[in-house]
C-alpha cells in the first residue's frame, strides 16, 4: 500500500495567480444566491458547486425531528420592502437579500417612522454597512438597512412620516437540503471538512470555504488515493449541520479528524481553533497536524481553544459527539468590521488569499494522511547509515544535511510510541522530510510500521444511503 | 434542596463605607487585649468576637501533650520596665505589651548598659519601631524598644550607666484558649476558615483578619442555609492550631476547602498562597476558587506556591494532615516594613481594604459552595435553547449575551467530569453567571446534577463536645 | 552507612588558580598525540591520563561485530603532503593531522591543481583556518587547509599548476581501543561520565573534557567511598561508544545516571541537553541535578531538549538503550567558529573554565549521589524542633535562618514521595543545606531513609572482565 507524502515542492507564483482568480470566480459565481438555512438559494449555491465535483445532495423534510431540533418549513419571498408615500422604495429586498431579516414572517402595513423603527436594524458605528440579522424561529419581520439611509430619511420625512411596509413571504412545508462530497480512500477511516452555506450575499462568510473547499475536493479526486476517506459537508449552519448529524449517527466512529471552515477568503492570517478534546484533554492529531502544516508552510497561526460559540464546531464539539473536529478561518467571527454586513463582498476576499488558504488545507489534510508510527528495527545505537547509503560520508560538520537529520529523528522516536508527527513537532523539520525519510528507512528494513489500523471495516457508508440522494432540484 | 447562588449584584458603595468603619471599630476595639498563646488577653479577645457571633471556646490545661507539643504554662505579668537610677522609667510593659519579650522569665536586677544589651532588642533599619519578640520555649528575658530610645539613652547614661531591670512575670498552671464559630450548613461537609489570635499590639496581623471572619460569620449565620458547614477557628498560632488538630482529629475529614486569613486590612494587593496539595499534585478547588473570584470582583491577585514556612498552614499543610487549606492574605508577613512591629498599628489598617476582604473571602466561600457537577441531559448537539426561552431570538450578533454564553459553556462542559468552576475558569465567565445558567438549565431539565456527595454522614461533630466547652471565662 | 553531603565551602582561588593551571597542563600533554577512531595516537592518549588514575583499557579487533556496526581496520599514515613541482611543501600532515582527511586512502599523484581541487577541504568564511574532516567509511583521500594558502598557491602556480600528491597510509588489521576508570562505590548503582577520545589537534573538542573527567576521577579516588560506583568512559565518538555499549549490555541496569561530556574548557556559559526520556516523558535525576548544582554554585545555565544529533548521547539515547544520559558542555559543538577548525587550540581552552568545568561536574555528581527519600516520622503537625535544637529560640522574625527553613521544607517533603533533590528545587535552597538538614533531622529520629535500593546486586562487572584488559600497548 503505497503511502503518499505531502508534497514539498513550493508552488509556482504564475499557477497561484491563476488559482487565486479560479477560486475568486467561483466565489463570485455562488454570491448572489439567495442562501438561507432552506430554499432554492441553497440549492443554486450546491448545484453550482455540483457542477465541479461529484455533490450528493440530502433534503429533509420540515417538521422532520432532528436531535433536540425540529426542521423548519422553507422561508420563500415574493417581494419585500420599505416605500415611502410617493412610492419610492427606500429599501428593496430586490436590490440585495441582507435587507431582509431573514425568515420574516408577512407584513402589509403602513406606519409612522417612529413606530418603524423597532423592525429596523442599522450599524450606527459603521453608517455605510447594512447588518446581516436572522429569526428564524421567532415569528416577526424586519428590514436592515445603512444607517445613513436611516438618518437621511428621518431628515426628509420627519418621524411623523408615513412609510409603506411590504414583507410578501411565506414559511411553507418543504425540506432542508445539505451537500456531500466523498473522496474514497484506501481506508474508511474520515477525514471530514465542513463548511456552512446558508449565509447569503457574504462573501468571506462563507462563499469563501464553498470555493476553497470545492477546488480542494476536486485535487483530491485527481490526485492519488489517499489513505483516509475525506468527506466533505456543505449544509445550513446549526440545524442543518444537527441535522447530518442526526443521520449520519451510525458512521460518526469513523471520523478521524475534522475541521469547521470559516472565512477562508480575507488577507488576516490563518486562526485555529482547537478541537474540544484537544482543548480539555490532549491535543489531537488535527490541532497537531494544523499547527505543523502552517510552520511549514511558513505562515503565521494564532491558536485558540475551543469554546462552545462559534459555527458548527459547537455541535461537532457538543458533548455527546465530541468529535475531533476543529476549525480554520483567516479572521475569525465577530472580529472584522465587515463581519455579518453588507461590506463583506467580493472586494474583501482575495485571490492570493484564497489561494494560500487551499494550500493550507491541502498541506493540513496530506499531513494528517501521511502521518503513522513506526519501529525501529535497529534500535541498540544508530543503525549504520552509512552503509546503507543514508548518511553523508564526509564527516566533521556540524548535524549535517536536513535528510539526514530527519532519518535520526525517525530512527530514535520510532519506539513504537511516537508518531511521524511527533518527530516533525520535536525535530522543528518540515513533515514533508519526515514522511521522506520514513519512507526511505522502511526501503531499507529500518523501521516496521505499527501505525494502528481498524481491525474491522469501520462502517458501510450506509448513511449516505439512495434514499437520501436527490439529483433533480425541485422547483420552488 | 435549593441551591445558593453567589450573589452578583454590585456593593453599595455607602454601605461599603459603613462596613468599612464597623470593621476598623472592631480592630480598634480588640487591639488593646494583651493577646498572647495564652492567658486572658487572648480570652479577653475572644470574648469581644463572642459578642459578635456565637463562639465556642476549648481550654486546653498545661502540661496537654497536643500532638508532638506540650501546652505551655500561663504567662502572667503583673509589672515590667527598665528605670535608670533616678526611677524613671526607660520602656514599661504598661505602655505595649510590645516592650517585655514574650514568656519573658522574671528578673530583678540592676546593670551596666553595655550589659543590658544582649537582652535588648530593636531595629536598626527602623529606628523609631519597637519589635515584636517572642521566647515561648527558651527560658530568657529581654526587652523591645526603638533604636532611637536606645541610643538616647547611651548619649544620657553612657555605656557604664545602670539600668533597673524588673520583669515580675510568672508561668503558671492554666490553659490555652482557642474559640470556634460553626455556621451548620445543608451537609456537614466543611470550609474551615483559619485566624491566628495570639498576636499583642498588632492591627494588621492579626486583628484585622478576626474582625472580618467575625463579620463573615454573622452574614452567613443571618442569610440563607449554605450547602457547606463554615466552620471559624480562632487560635493561638503553631500550638494553639496543633492542640484544635490534635482534638478535631476525628472530623477532619469533613473538611472540604480552608484557609488561613491573616493581615486583611492593609492596603496592598490579595497575596494567596496555595495549599500543600494544590502546590505538589493538582490545584484543589480552594486554589481554583479564590483565584476566580479575585477575577470576578476585579481585583489583582498575586499566587504563590506553598511553602512550609508562614502561618498556620504549616500545620494545616503538615504531610500527615495534607489539608486542603489554602491562606488568602493582602501584604504577606515579613513583606511590609511595619511587620511585628510597633507600626503595626490602627493607622496602617484600612476601613475600605478590610471591606473589600470581607467581600473576597465572601465571594470565595460563596464560590466554594455554589460549584457544582452537572450532567446535560441532551448532549447531542445543542439543545434548542431559543424555544424554552434561552437563547436570544434576533441570530447575526456573535456570541450573544453574558447569559447565553454561560448556557452554552455549561451545557458543553456538563459531561460529568467538569464542574462549574470549570466552566467558570474557561468561559471566563463569572462564577455567579455560570451558577445562574446552570440553575436555569436544571429547572428547564436539560441539566442532571452529579455533585459528588458523600454517601454516609460524614461525622457528628462529637469533637466540639460539651467538654469541650468553656462558657465561663476563669479569673487569672 | 555514613552519607557524603555535598561540599558547601567555597574553592579557595589561589587552588582554583592552581588547578586551572594543572588542567590546562594536561590538555596541552595530550593535544599532541594523533588521535583518530583507531590507532596509537588514542592509545598514547589514554597512557597519559592512565598516568594520573587506574585506567582499565580495552581493545576491540577490527572485524568485530559491535551492534549494527563493524570494527574498521586501523588506519595507519606515515606520511602525507601536497608539494609543488619543485618539492617544495603546501601542506604536511607532519605539521598538524588535521591536514589530511581521518582515514584517507594511499594516493601516489600528480595533478594540476583543477583537478585536485575536489580533494581539498577549506573554510572560505574563515581563511585563516584549517577545518577538520573525516571520511571513515567512504574509501577517498583528501587534504584541509586553509583558505588562504589555496588562494595563494592558485595565484603562484595557476589552475593548471601540477601538484604532488602523497598519502602513504594503510588501513590494517588491528583494534578500536577504549579506556575505563571505575570509581568504586558503596553499591553497585552507577553514574556514567563519558567523553569521546578520537579528535586530534582539537583542544576544546575534546582534550579538554579528557582533562577535566580525569581530575574528578582522581579526587574521587582519593575521597570517602560514594554511594554510587562512578565510571568513566573515554572511548572513540560513535563507534567507539557503540563497541563498549555492545561489550557492556550486561550491566546497563546498573547505571542510574549519566553525562557525555565535550567542550569544557571554552569560556561560554554552561549548556545542558537532557536525557532522551527526560526530554519526552519526565525529568530524570540527572537532568534536575544539573540545573539544580549549576544553580547553587551561580552558574547560568542553558537548557537544551535531546535531539539525536550531536556525540554518543545519540548511542546512549537510541531506543534500545535509552539510557538516563544527558550532555554538559560549555559551548555546543557547531556553535563557536573555531569548532572542528585549527583555532580550537589551546588559546580557546582556559585555566579558570577548565577549573569551573571541573567544580561543576563534582557538585553535579555529588547532588545525585546525596539525593535521598525520606518519611518524616512525626508528620502531623511540625514537630517541636526547638526542644531537639533545630529551631532558632528568638520568635517573630519572618522565615528564620537557612537551615531552619531547610528543616521545615525536609520535613514537610519528606512524605516518602518527594526526594531531597525535589526539597531543592521547590524551596529554592542549595542541595547541600537539605542535605545537611536531612541528616540533622535523621540524627534527631525524626526522618527515616526509604531512599529506592535495590533488593538484589545489580551485576557483578563482569563485563570488564581480565580478557578485556590490556595493559601494554601495541606498537605500530
């Protein structure tokens, strides 16, 4: 079974270009859908996606209980906006989805400013940006809009004046539809990479792992057979990821690793946060691998521990699940001025950004399936290298070449206790020389691989079953 | 069994000034009892806090072997001083008992300066200070005044000069005193709470600290049933807490959480000093809890790791008892140029620092009782907190409020093997927020309690036994 | 079984001086002979410092099988030069053995000067010096000198300049030499000093630790009995180490501690790699006794994880043996510019860093020799040291004198969990005042010794049995 190292070498600058624009027009191509946690906007946003990898698309129907949680009926809007007395439309949900809280009930009305203004919502710090807001459980209405919009209005009509009021919508019974891709591996066992897609008109969030994502699936379905499964979850955040959940229970053992991804898209750096267990407990292969995989990319990563707010490693992270699950973003939530506004567009995402994130990934991803423990066949002394062509002849430098080092590295932690990974994290060499020089050992009858393997199959993939597969998009 | 939350709500900031003054009242008023590690100072002490709250007072008899130590006999002193020739008086007992040595032997005499020396005492670096001194166990005498007084009077007698010498002191057959405030609680699981009562003369250590446990006493007696019985010991330092060890022997394993409290009204910074355990193995709920609620109140805390020198928590701490108490104090001994000293004095202690003791030691015990062990009961991903009425309804915003959070971060460490102060310690959260969230939880069932909780009583109490109990002060 | 504490006194500094001068002495004796991995340069080595203490000497034949190695022939060179046409000398290895690579093959030539230039060895960053290089297993020839001759002799004579090359050596069967010195103890318990003997010409690198481990050899001959045996190694690096790692496997349970020693004579700071197991699991003995005798003589310290690279840690540390063994040096190998160059002469190597050198390694030896565990046999409460004359008899200065303090930390540790070395390092006092206290609280009955001995002996030595030893050495 051939095992695949991480690939070394530095990517060329004209092909990083070139990807950056790919992956910055595929943003651009999945923006304007009209996402929310249901409704055809998810299903553009999939299909979209579909058409570069092989996506098996889910519905489950609303009412459907999943775990403590119910799915709710599909939102679906006509029109809606705000007008003034001689018709002119002072918001328009035409003109842009974020105008609209999501999951409004149905208004008609015509009210004073002053009473408006308890279904408006501005960002009086930042004047320009309209707010993205949601209720998609308490029955009300509400528009967003700039808050120099606001205070212009006030100024030309006083807040005695009348505005018309026009939410035409309504929650129907329907389903909620999420996205799979499955890259087989030689084993079960999973890695599994989950991006929220319900966010409309936000382009870092998260029009930017979608894409970042979508083209990683399709290297790795070109590439060869790795040896861990990678799943990847493209679904509505929070009741749609509970709802994988729910019906993935059965295959759940075989997640290995996992990462939530976030705001893939703007120029900050890279932020990881760590999976519950590795947080309370010991640290995880992925909180591991993450930290590795950017030093050796040469990135900068600032590493925070897992708290239960957040995107959908809170229901990963849950305890009852407990996966292993962490999660990769550029700037995280909550800590752009753009963040959950109309600012987040097209501009505030990146090619070049976008680019080094899908190496990131990649590297994170070839690093926790490269990884495996071995034993030192050889382990009274230093095994004679030399002999076996493993060793520089010429002595007296200090340390000598990196592969070298890297093959005494591997030789004196492979004591059946430690990991490839371990050795790139002690050693300070890039995995990449690790894996080179295992490999290299083992052609020799250096090392023995003790890498712990299921005993059994871990599962029948059963969870994906027919049933759940739906080709056709229904109309709306 | 209702659950007593920590109290959240901001201190008014008159009351605070009147708790202040109530407390310095009560430092003033037992500062002038000629406390020593017996003798009718110490009971004269004791009997003022008595009018404050119920005490217990044990009498041990001389001559009792209290674990490897023997109670000393009495110490009476009728008269002490130095005169020079003409009869007046150089230092005199009747002005501080910090001028005569502790346990001083009787003398009678009458010497060259040059040979009265090696029984004076004073502190050069501090010339105008009188120090404190002790000679429990070394039969001597020997008299403390100021540097300054001292090189006066060689300027005046010369170094051939003679000097009176009278300590008309006695060791008799008697008793030690110590006294004890026992709060009953829900269970008869303990928080001991430690003031050394054998200090003369000295404001800050340790008047300071049995005013503000006296006060703590009264609130927990006059407020509402806590979990924990808070059990006060007020005993001379070293064999005074040895002759309470050796007698509480039987019930020491009811002890839960402690600390020794000394030098509470100066104006420097919380100092705490962690418990032998909490040093050497994992920090106990003691350690975990005073730091929290230092952080919750918003004051600076310094932690520093046991040491078997100090106060009472040597013994405490000694390796066969290993009790999990902790000593929470502001200037630590030996650290402010006052200490042991005739500057020690009302004016170095502080109405506003011994309230805010008084507020910590009460947040932490309050801490102490209100953690807790708790177990979601829907663990799978998030419970859907928005329809029982806990999750704000308006989504967009990150994170949330105060509330929600704590929610979130109780549901996700509620696996049984986390507590609250856990959750406290992560989220950092307030205590008190978390202990609301957990409460708010368990009424809407999606919380069980799993606070380990002894499954016997835990003993009688037969150590305070009527024997044990002295309600008359006997004459000297 | 009377216990060596730890010296405490200050060295004098006219001795200090004198032994600087004695050490610095023996380096220059031994600097001369031509060592290399074989041969009589490291047996004339060995005969000198076998002048100053017993030197059992062992002789490995070429051919021999020592773990996955094989003992090379002996390399034997009777002369060696590069010379111009007209005889005329560029480089001689009569005048340093650093001219020629170690085990260069016989070579009879003439070549101009383009095409010898793959055989020549220099150091363009520093001129001046000739570096240091072996090829002991690739069969070549090769000379160093420095980058300035080459430049010269390519301005005189031109690439195209015809040399003479010479290199009349053989390589013979023969034997790897290696010499021991065991310090008998009261058990059979070993520290191991080792300290690789195969580097010629070079002074710091490793002539100087040659020096420094021979003079504690004697003085611990020619002190009282420790209770640890202590032997010294000094063996050709790696191979070398190998063949007696090989020969000794038998008694390897015996060593309880151990040190490679290399560069002790420069005037950088001390640097300490941990142990193997010390690095990935936990301090070993030897580790913290390094940092906590560097500390109570005032020495900085730099402390290094283990890494698998360096000298013959990297044999005692492979997975097999994974001996307590860890590195003092002053400067690490590859981090001073004279490392493995003609510059590391005896100008680098001081009198007063030898001194110190040596001062540290007996105070390193002697804290793991005084280390203990011990019960406190009156652990409830402290016992009353004042009536055993352990306590100062004055009360009420803070803390009290050093050894007092070192009384309460001895006693308050000694719970038959904590050794002597853990009171040290936790209550900041130098190793020697616990270890003075320990034996002052065990004179007063009120510690017992359960310090870890084994139950049976823990070999017989046989390993240097009479068939190893050779005392006369062979000539060439």
């Amino acid at each position: 079974m051939p095992i695949v190292a991480p690939q070394t070498s530095s990517p060329d600058p004209v092909e990083v270009d070139a990807l950056g624009a790919r992956l910055h027009g595929l943003v651009a191509e999945i923006l304007p859908h009209r996402r929310c946690i249901t409704g055809d906007g998810l299903r553009q946003t999939l299909l979209a996606l579909g058409q570069r990898v092989p996506l098996r698309i889910s519905e489950v129907p609303s009412g459907t209980r999943v775990l403590d949680w119910t799915i709710p009926k599909e939102w679906r809007v006509r029109e809606a906006y705000l007008a003034r007395e001689d018709g002119t439309r002072i918001v328009d949900w035409a003109d842009s989805p974020l105008h609209l809280v999501q999951y409004s009930v149905a208004a008609r009305d015509r009210m004073p400013l002053w009473a408006l203004r308890a279904h408006l919502h501005t960002l009086p710090d930042h004047p320009d940006l309209v707010p993205y807001r949601t209720s998609y459980y308490a029955p009300t209405w509400g528009f967003c809009l700039s808050q120099r919009s606001l205070d212009r209005l006030a100024e030309e009509i006083g807040e005695g004046g009348e505005v018309e009021v026009v939410v035409d919508a309504e929650q129907v019974d329907g389903s909620l539809t999420y996205g799979e891709v499955l890259v087989p591996g030689q084993t079960e066992e999973e890695i599994l990479l989950s991006a929220h897609a319900c966010h409309p008109a936000l382009a870092n969030d998260n029009a930017s792992s979608l894409a970042v994502a979508t083209a990683l699936a399709r290297r790795l379905i070109d590439g060869p057979t790795l040896r861990h499964t990678v799943r990847f979850l493209f679904a509505p955040g929070t009741v749609g990821a509970l709802a994988w959940l729910d019906r993935a229970h059965a295959h759940l053992g075989q997640i290995r690793h996992g990462l939530v991804l976030a705001n893939l898209g703007d120029t900050g750096g890279f932020t990881y946060k760590r999976s519950r267990r590795g947080t309370l407990d010991q640290l995880l292969p992925v909180d591991r691998a993450v930290e590795v995989a950017l030093r050796d990319l040469g990135h900068g990563l600032e590493v925070r521990p897992f708290t239960p707010t957040g995107y959908d490693e809170r229901q990963f992270g849950s305890p009852g699940f407990d996966l292993p699950v962490g999660r990769l973003t550029r700037t995280p939530h909550g800590e752009y001025p753009e963040y959950h506004t109309s600012g987040d567009d097209l501009s505030l995402v990146r090619p070049e950004a976008l680019a080094a994130s899908l190496e990131a990934l990649e590297t994170i991803v070839r690093t926790l399936d490269g990884d495996g423990v071995y034993r030192n066949a050889q382990p009274y002394g230093e095994p004679q290298l030399g002999r076996r062509g493993l060793y520089a002849s010429l002595g007296g430098l200090p340390n000598g070449p990196e592969a070298q080092q890297a093959a005494l590295w591997v030789l004196n932690l492979s004591d059946g206790q430690h990991s490839l990974l371990d050795v790139a994290e002690r050693s300070g060499l890039p995995f990449a020389a690790v894996r080179a020089a295992a490999d290299r050992l083992a052609e020799a009858d250096l090392l023995t691989d003790e890498t712990p393997r299921p005993t059994a199959p871990v599962g029948d993939g059963a969870t994906l079953s027919a049933d759940d597969l739906v080709t056709d998009f229904r109309s709306p």
